[in-house]
C-alpha cells in the first residue's frame, strides 16, 4: 500500500494519495485546487487517479475535486447529504471502496463529513 500525507502549510490543509501498488491506482482524498500536485505525485509513484474523495464541504480552502475529475476522468465521492452543484458518487455509511489490495471503508462522523478507515 502507498500512502502519502501531502500538507500544505501555508492554506492549514491535509490531502492524502491512497494507493495499490498491485494495481498501480490510487484514490486522492480531499485534493485542494493547485492538481498539479496531485497528478504529479500519482505520476512520482507510478500510479493512476482512479478516484477522488471528499471528507467534507471546504469552508477552510478551495477544492481542486471538480477540476482534477474533468482532468483525469475520474468520479468524485463525498458523502450522502452533500449538496455540491456539481455530479458526484454518493458515500454510505459502511461502504467499501476496493482499489488492487486496498480497501477503505467508508465511516459517517456527522451528516457533514466522512471518515475513511484503510
């Protein structure tokens, strides 16, 4: 399993790059709007974006989800109640997304947000 903790210091944000190196996937959660840095470390691992996952609604920063989507083609997860204005994959409490030998499970913490559990 890859997993990369990518922060940007300057904007208080958090994303991660999860990944199979048996499948060379990878899923980027909570991507902030600068992708370039997403799809290079994806290339820098010699994996492919199968999937994007939003935890929550970004108040704190911009999202970089719906641009990095159009770009690579991949579905954009976030969680039952969210209301984007924009096509995504609705999350479930308990749900398991399987990429090669990873699997995350899907954990509601409020109607707002999502944890995952690799």
């Amino acid at each position: 399993m890859i997993f990369k903790q990518i922060i940007k210091e300057k904007e208080g944000c958090t994303s991660y790059l999860i990944g199979s190196e048996k499948s060379k996937t990878c899923i980027i959660v909570d991507p902030t709007e600068n992708i370039k840095d997403f799809v290079d470390i994806a290339k820098k691992n010699n994996v492919r974006i199968a999937g994007i996952i939003e935890t929550h609604t970004h108040a704190d920063h911009l999202s970089g989800a719906k641009e990095l989507s159009e770009r690579i083609g991949a579905d954009i997860h976030m969680y039952e109640s969210a209301k984007p204005l924009f096509r995504v994959q609705k999350l479930k409490e308990g749900q398991h997304i399987k990429f090669g030998d990873v699997e995350i499970e899907i954990l509601l913490n409020t109607r707002t947000s999502a944890k995952i559990k690799v």
